[in-house]
C-alpha cells in the first residue's frame, strides 16, 4: 500500500526536519530546542529497536510541547499502531488531518487503523478516498472489501469492490480476483506455488498472498485458517527474506491481525471445551 516505503522515509524526514526547524523559528529558546533534538535521537533509537511504547512516550512528551506539529500525530499514529493501540492510532490520524486537511485523500494508514479499531464505515469511506488518489492499488480494493464485510457482509463487500485493472506487483491482482469472487482462496494460492520467482520477487509475491489470504479467511469468520496464512505472512524470516519487497508497515499489520485473531481462537476455547 500502500507507499509505506515513502511513507517510513516521510516520518523520519519530517521528525529530522523539525528538530532543525524548532531552532530557527523563534517559538522555541535554545535548551527547548536542546530537547527536541534529543527526542528525535530518543524517536530514532526506539524504531531501531522496534520498541513501540518507547516511541509512543517520546511522542507524547514531543506533543505536549509542540501540539500544532501536524507530522507528529502522523509519527504517532504509526507508532499506536504498531504498539496495537488502535483507537489512539485513530485519533492521531484524526488530528493529523484535522491539522493538515491535503492529508487525508492519501491517508491509507488512518484506514488500516480504522479496521482495526472497528471503525468499518470510517474506514471504508477512507479507502474510497484513496482510490482516488491511487486507483490502482489491490491492498487499497481489499481492505474496503474487508471493512465493508465486517460491516454489511462479504455479499456486499464483493458487490461494491472497488476496481483494480492493473497492479503490477507479483501476485495482487490474483489476491483481486479472490476478493472479486473469480477465484478460491486454495486457487490463489496454488498460483503461488507455481511461480517461478526467486530472491526478493519470491518472498514479496509470498507475503502478499499469504496476508490477503489470512485476510480473506478472516472476513470469512474462519478464524483457524485465518491464523494460519497470518502467522506465515508475519514470520520474521519472511520479512527477511523480501526486506526490499515486502513493507514494512504491511507486515506488522499482518503481525497484528495474526495477534487479534489468535486471541480470538484463544477465547473461544474455553466454551468449546
């Protein structure tokens, strides 16, 4: 989706770009602008580490003192995200774009968190919104199709599919024709099997599959194999493997819908039982 490459690149540019500004723009005393730079290392040094929580109270601190800084609601609603504190995640890309309004066409993030939060009208109308900014994009097509599930059934959800003639990615556009209805989930994979990718190519046309799949199943109400293609999308060896194909953001996602519905599985044992 999504750009998250660009995406990744445009969090750290914009923190990077503030703490230099913060200096300069008469607002901010010396020491003050001492401590953004100091946050911005501290910002840094938690995604290195993938400590979310981390990056979220460095955020927090950086807000307090600066809550007009459009960028870093954007900073820490991937942050809230990551760290599985959808509803905040939410709000941040809420005041984001409240903030900076030209920001919402091409939020896709604010959708994904969206379906997370349980958001499924909201986030639906946020990837209508995208595909006009961007309408070739599969991922976009399917998780309007996924919160249009959750919210009025996967009858509607294929019915109101946004088209997609041509993503160009390995993969994605058999991920379209499952969600359109054309193809089953085992069709689509036994395409994957087939390929002849290799290297880089192989694991991101792999991951693709697998998290859309995962998906699928999901908005299905088939929480075990649900589970199952989710797992395998989030194996760390897999984001190894296509580091330069599979993004990142994308992955924790499948990361976090494999949390989500492993707890659901989880709960449901008990009564089973």
């Amino acid at each position: 989706m999504f750009s998250a490459t660009i995406r990744t690149t445009y969090l750290f540019t914009t923190v990077c770009s503030l703490a230099v500004s913060i200096g300069i723009d008469g607002a901010w005393q010396a020491a003050q602008a001492q401590t953004a730079v100091q946050w911005n290392r501290q910002l840094n040094e938690a995604r290195a580490k993938h400590d979310f929580k981390k990056a979220v109270s460095v955020l927090d601190q950086w807000i307090a003192a600066q809550p007009d800084r459009p960028e870093l609601y954007y900073a820490r609603g991937c942050e809230n995200f990551f760290a599985g504190n959808f509803r905040e995640s939410v709000n941040d890309f809420d005041k984001f774009v409240e903030l900076d309004p030209s920001r919402r066409q091409s939020l896709w993030e604010r959708g994904v968190s969206q379906y997370f939060a349980g958001d499924y009208s909201d986030g639906a109308q946020q990837f209508v919104d995208y595909q006009s900014y961007h309408d070739q994009d599969v991922e976009n097509s399917a998780f309007r199709y996924l919160c249009v599930a959750k919210a009025e059934g996967v009858k509607k959800a294929q019915e109101t599919l946004l088209p997609i003639e041509n993503d160009t990615r390995p993969g994605l556009m058999e991920v379209f024709q499952l969600y359109q209805g054309k193809a089953t989930p085992q069709e689509v994979l036994d395409q994957l099997a087939k390929s002849k990718l290799t290297g880089q190519a192989a694991a991101g046309y792999k991951f693709y599959t697998l998290l859309y799949v995962g998906l699928y199943y999901d908005a299905h109400g088939d929480d075990a194999l649900a589970a199952k293609y989710l797992q395998q999308a989030a194996d760390p060896k897999l984001l190894e493997a296509g580091s330069r194909r599979i993004s990142r953001y994308m992955w924790d996602t499948a990361r976090l819908a494999h949390q989500v519905v492993a707890a659901r599985l989880k709960a449901k044992k008990p009564a089973e039982n």
